[in-house]
C-alpha cells in the first residue's frame, strides 16, 4: 500500500504525463530522510522536468510542504529509465552538443582575423561547463 506521500507525488504527476499509467513511487528510507524515486515513461520525462527544471523545483517545494506538516525530510529522485549503452539519453545529447560547440569554438580559433575569442564564444563555453556539472 502506497504511503501518502507516494499518493501525492503520484496523484501532482500523473496530472502532468501522457502516460499516467507509467507512473511509478518508490520510497526509501535513510538518515538523511525519505527518498522519493520517480519513474516515468521516457517520453514523460520532460515534461515532469519542466523548462529549466521549474516543475520538478515545484513538486519538491510541496513535498517540503508535506515535509513540514509531516515532521519529515523529503528528496525526490526522477529516474531516467531511456538509457543506451549505460548513459542517459540527456547526457548523451549534451555531450553531443559539447561536441559540436567545441568544433565551431576551434575553427574560430583557427581564423587568423579572430585573434581573441568572442564574447559568444566564451558565453557558449560557459554554458557547456554548467552542462558538464548536470546531474541527470
């Protein structure tokens, strides 16, 4: 049976996907409080994330809510099950695009009229780096 907490989250993101019957709450209990692992069909995945992760930060929020009236500490894990060759499409897609960015910064480098970067180029370099600290 399905604690409240894992009918909650359940309930939020079932509300959100195109395939509720996807959706999946583990919990977990250590020292460090309750672990909630969110599972959804891979198409889900994005949507449950939101731009820029706002609705994820959304339903963490309420389950510190939860937390609160519950005298209880929660994490929410969303768990990526479209996976190839062991790394997450996401990761693979970002390193695709590391990739490609490092390609057009080096043949700018090249150009000998471009004695210094631009300044989209360090903004683009920038940018991976943040890509590179994402844990996905």
């Amino acid at each position: 049976m399905a604690t409240i907490d894992q009918q909650f989250v359940e309930y939020i993101v079932k509300t959100l996907v195109n395939n509720p019957d996807k959706v999946s709450v583990e919990r977990k209990i250590d020292e460090k409080g309750v672990l909630l692992s969110l599972t959804v069909d891979p198409e889900d995945v994005g949507r449950v994330i939101g731009k820029r992760g706002i609705t994820a930060q959304s339903i963490r929020m309420l389950l510190r809510a939860l937390g609160t009236k519950q005298d209880a500490r929660y994490n929410l894990k969303i768990v990526n099950t479209d996976e190839e060759d062991g790394a997450p499409r996401s990761a693979k897609k970002a390193e695709s695009a590391v990739e490609k960015a490092e390609d057009v910064l080096d043949e700018d480098a090249s150009d000998e009229d471009n004695e210094q970067p631009s300044e989209l180029a360090e903004k683009t370099r920038a940018e991976l780096a943040d890509l590179d600290d994402l844990d996905i």
